[in-house]
C-alpha cells in the first residue's frame, strides 16, 4: 500500500512517475489530490477529494445524478479502481465504475477539520491492507474522520473509539 498526499507545496512533483513505480511494484496507491490537473494520478487505486477540490477538477455539477456522471467519468479516464469523495457533514460517496454508495456522516459536534482528510486517506489504507472490503473501509475512515473533527487541533482515532472497545 503507497499513500501519497499532494498538499500542492511541490513535494510531489514526481507523482506520475511514483504512481507508475508503485502500481509496477504491486502495490495499491491511495491520493489525495490538489490542484485542477489530476492527470498526474492517472493510474492510482483510489483518490480522496474534498468537494471544492472535485469541483475544481469536474466543474460545478447541477445534482447529485450529474455528480455520479462526472466522478465516475473521471475514474475511468484516469484508469482508477475508486473515487471517494469526503462531503464533510454530508459524509462521504464512493464512485466505483458500476456502483455508488454514500454514508452519512456520524452526527458529532464538529470543532476542528484539520487532519480530516489525512484521517480519512490513513484509515482506509489501514483497513486495505489489513484485508477490508473497500465499502467496509470506507465506513471506518468516515468514523475516524468523524472521531478527529469532534477534538481540537491535530488528533488521531483510537482503536477502542473506532470499534467500541476500551
């Protein structure tokens, strides 16, 4: 499993490149994108945009049918197994190239997203590698990033907070 995170800052200027690299090597590559060229995460597993970072990808969609249109257009030009799409309070969908599934956010007071999406990209890589199904995956990294919103500044998730156990 690679997860690479693009905050735009230019660290990943090769991405293209470690995209091709890893994919040879077996590996699953998990993105989350910047920026308004995602021609360079052609090839990755999954990729994990926000809204607004969809939006300036795909254009301003009129409903949620357009939306499904759009994401899954770009999955299959960038030859992607998966989009998932974080909706902050409105939680997050998966686009896969025949299906859509979107889960609700779990109800919680929000009081800082930082880390939010980085939340999300490490928890559903967590959950690949240690054998998940990708919906199941999804569902544990919109807790997490359900858990991490609930604290202030940078926090993480702990086990007994995403499984119920103490």
């Amino acid at each position: 499993m690679v997860i690479l995170s693009d905050y735009g800052k230019g660290g990943l200027a090769h991405i293209a490149e470690m995209i091709r690299r890893a994919r040879r090597a077996g590996k699953r590559v998990l993105v989350d994108p910047k920026g308004d060229d995602y021609s360079r995460y052609k090839g990755a597993s999954i990729i994990t945009p926000n809204l607004a970072e969809l939006r300036e990808v795909v254009g301003r969609w009129k409903d949620e049918q357009d939306l499904k249109k759009r994401a899954q257009a770009l999955c299959q030009s960038l030859k992607l197994e998966a989009l998932l799409l974080t909706r902050g309070e409105a939680g997050m969908t998966l686009f896969q190239k025949t299906r859509t599934t979107t889960i609700k956010a779990e109800a919680r007071e929000v009081f800082d997203v930082t880390g939010a999406g980085d939340t999300v990209i490490a928890a559903l890589a967590v959950m690949l590698a240690a054998g998940a199904g990708l919906e199941t995956a999804v569902r544990i990294a919109n807790r997490a990033a359900g858990i991490v919103v609930g604290k202030l500044g940078t926090a993480a998730a702990t086990h007994g907070e995403l499984f119920g156990k103490k």
